[in-house]
C-alpha cells in the first residue's frame, strides 16, 4: 500500500493513501457476504439472498458505503502501522466522504486523504542563563502573635454584661426590624430584613456597613433607630445601593474573657507541652511557608520566562485531553464539596466548562513541553530509588492504601520528581532577582507569553 505524508500545521501529518484494487475488491464482497446472511428480504430465506436481488433491494450506493467505512477505518490503521506514525487519537478524514462513494470502484484503486495528530516537536531559542525577577516572601513574626491571639478568641468564654452600654468587640443579642427608606415613600418592610434573638459581633465588617457601629452605645433593653445604606454590590439587586432603617433592640450583651496565654493553651490546642514549643514550632512553620512561596514564586518567574522561547504547536487531540483532564478535576472537587453533580451539570454548562478551561490547558501543555525540551537537551531523568522513596513518604501518610492505584501514582511521582529537578537545573543555571513582596506589577508577575518579541531582541 503506497502512502505519502505530508507535514500539516497544529502537529498534524497528512497521508494519501493508494488502496490497491485488489484489497478494495475484497473489502466490498466481504460486506455483501456479511449482507447476504443477514438481510431480511421478503420471498427469501436469511443468508439465502441472490447478490443482485440484494444490491436491488438495499441499493448500490449504501452497499458501496459500507464497504467504504470499513475500508477506510483498515486503510489508515494499516498506514499509520506501515509508516510507524506515533498519532494520537483518531483520524480526521480529509476526502470527502460522498465523492469517496461516487468514485469508488472495487476492483480498482483508491485514493484516501487523511490526517492524524501526532506528538509535537518543540524547540526553545534560549534555556540556559535565563533573567527573572520573583517576590521575596519574608517570615513575619507578627504572625505568631496573631495565631496566638486566634487561639484565646476561639478558646473565649462570653461572659454577661449589665453594668454598661455596648462596646466595640462586645457580642450583642438584638431584635431588629429593617425597612426600606427610600425618599418620597413610606418606609417599607423587605423580606430577610427582620429577626429575633440575633447574635451579632459588634466589629466592623460584620453586617451591613453602618448596623453594628449603630449598636456601640446602646443600653440593655433600649431601642434604637439606625440608618444605614446597602452596598452598591448587594447581592440583593432590589436592596443594593438604597437606604434603609433598623429598629434596634438590644436584648443582652455578652463581652470575650480570653484565656492566659500560657501553657495550659498550649496544651489545649496543640500537641506540645508548653507556649515556647508552641511558639518555636509556629515560627518554624511560618518560616517554611515564606521559604516556600519564595520558591514558588521563582519556579513560577523560570516557567514563564521558559515559555517565552517556546516554539511548539499543539495538536487538537492533546488539547482536548487536558481540557476533559481539567474539568474532570472540577468536577471532583465540587463532588468532594458535597454538590449533586447529577443535578448540577447539565451538557451545556459542561460545554462551558470545556470552552473555559482551554486558555488553562494550553497553558499547562507549553509549560509541560518547555520543561520536556529542557530534560531532553541536558538529559535531565529521575532515578527509580527516588521514585520509590516518595512514594513511600505517601503511602505512609494514606489510611487505606489499598485504594491507591500504584502505577498511577508512580506516574505523577515520577513527573513532579523530574519537574523538581528541571527547575531546579533552571534556577542553578539562571539569574535570579529576589524583589520585595508586591513590588512586581500584574503583567510582570504574570509573565505573558511573548515570543515575538523575544524573538526580535535576539535579532
């Protein structure tokens, strides 16, 4: 069987296809064969149909195009085994399925065109010695004292209060009546708007800008009117942006007693025995988190730096897998949340989803074969020894690991392993400006795709 390739944009490679006359022949009695034993035709016996009564009856048009489907789908499978084409996904059907039939003859030979998607070839004009600037994230002792402070909240007894007015920080208990006060009109009741009982925090933030600053200074028992005005991006539209009144009364009122900060707490909320090795783990801890987001914003700077040299096109076929890959992802996670997928996802939003999702997936296949270039030029692997210790760390840590698909986790093992190394290859071999936290604009954290330009500077 002849076929001529020929190198297509998007990753493609196309074929034309010489089926010899002989195979189209036996293509075509085989499905007559296959017809004549299983067509029902009134006045004979299955698998005793005449060949010429059957052609009359089923006609030569849709017999020729049964034949033609099993020839083509043979032909390129044949091609793409002969050629040794590592394609990916199905075949696109480049002839015309209708001129096909009008010109297939069996006996005689037959021109297919097709094309199949293959694995993309990537260059980069430039890996080594990169320039990136990436925010320093700095450990904040501060944060010590405000996990602490977080703990007595949580760990807070509300003590009754009856000797003074409501204060900042106090935790109220009101009966309030809202009403929509709009000018020209007679204040009006709105639905949600009143409640009993209603435990509220009197700290800014906490209701609608203006009602919890109202209650401060108020007396147990008193009433009180408090004017307020809803937020322009309320999420109740007939509410957003209008004035409103709330009758307030205040039933009780209740203030924080915290607990000592001191070992007790300690060993209330954590594992250790005293508050200086609560303290010394958080700000290990906080230490790590600031060494790490330093990281990741560096590994973050060298990928998109390294995609900015990337000349690669991306075949349908490795798209759309990324993109199911994706949204398969999200769907997971709102299962893990407790949503009915089942009710949930209609065909439609599902087809949003993928729609949305592939500015993501285009990103994640350049950034993957960016580093796939850079591990193949400086023949950068990952050892089985190290691939069967992580994956050992991990199954020490699952409860059941009987539900762990071994080779699947081998897999992603195996990968963030080699993307570790990549990067860190990168980074040794980069230039790299540590910039305090913010200072980095939205275009240069984000580090677009820039090719052209590049381009034109190394000209």
């Amino acid at each position: 069987m002849k076929v001529t390739q020929e190198r297509l944009p998007d990753s493609q490679v196309g074929l034309e296809i010489e089926v010899p006359g002989d195979i189209s022949k036996q293509t075509y009695e085989q499905t007559l064969r296959k017809y004549m034993k299983t067509a029902n035709i009134p006045g004979f016996r299955k698998g005793k149909v005449p060949r010429q009564i059957l052609i009359q009856q089923l006609g030569a048009t849709r017999l020729k195009a049964a034949a033609l489907e099993e020839l083509v789908q043979t032909a390129i499978d044949k091609a793409i085994a002969q050629e040794k084409i590592d394609a990916l996904g199905n075949y696109q059907l480049i002839s015309q399925f209708e001129n096909l039939i009008e010109t297939f003859e069996p006996g005689k030979v037959l021109t297919i065109s097709a094309s199949v998607d293959v694995p993309p070839e990537a260059s980069l004009k430039q890996y080594k010695e990169l320039s990136v600037k990436a925010e320093e994230i700095l450990y904040d002792a501060a944060r010590i004292t405000e996990t602490l402070e977080g703990y007595q909240q949580n760990l807070a007894s509300l003590v009754p209060i009856e000797d003074r007015a409501a204060q900042e920080n106090d935790v109220a208990i009101v009966d309030f009546v809202g009403k929509v006060a709009e000018e020209g009109k007679e204040p009006e009741e709105f639905e949600g708007g009143s409640a009993k009982e209603f435990q509220v925090e009197i700290k800014e933030g906490r209701f609608i800008p203006g009602f919890v600053e109202g209650i401060v200074g108020m007396e147990l028992g008193q009433t009180k009117d408090v004017e307020v005005t809803f937020p322009e991006e309320y999420p109740q539209d007939e509410l957003a942006g209008k004035p409103a009144i709330f009758s307030i009364t205040l039933n009780d009122l209740k203030e924080r007693e915290l607990p000592d900060l001191d070992d007790d707490l300690a060993q209330e909320v954590s594992e250790f025995e005293t508050l200086d090795e609560l303290k010394k783990s958080l700000e290990e801890r906080f230490q790590k988190e600031a060494q790490d987001a330093t990281r990741a914003n560096t590994e973050k700077a060298l990928l998109d730096e390294l995609v900015t040299y990337l000349d690669v096109e991306i075949p349908k076929t490795l798209l759309l897998r990324e993109v199911d890959h994706i949204v398969t992802q999200t769907v997971m996670q709102l299962s893990n949340q407790g949503i009915d997928i089942n009710k949930f996802l209609t065909k439609e939003l599902v087809e949003n989803m993928r729609e949305n999702a592939k500015p993501e997936a285009t990103d994640r296949l350049r950034r993957t074969l960016a580093l796939g270039e850079v591990a193949k030029q400086e023949s950068i692997s990952v050892d089985d020894e190290a691939v069967a210790a992580r994956m050992g760390e991990m199954m020490a840590e699952v409860d059941d690991p009987t539900k762990i698909d071994p080779d699947r986790l081998k897999q992603v093992v195996n990968e963030d392993l080699l993307k570790e190394k990549i990067l860190g290859w990168l980074a040794e071999s980069a230039t790299v400006e540590l910039v305090p936290e913010g200072s980095l604009s939205d275009d240069e954290a984000e580090a677009p795709d820039n090719g052209d330009a590049k381009e034109e500077e190394a000209e």
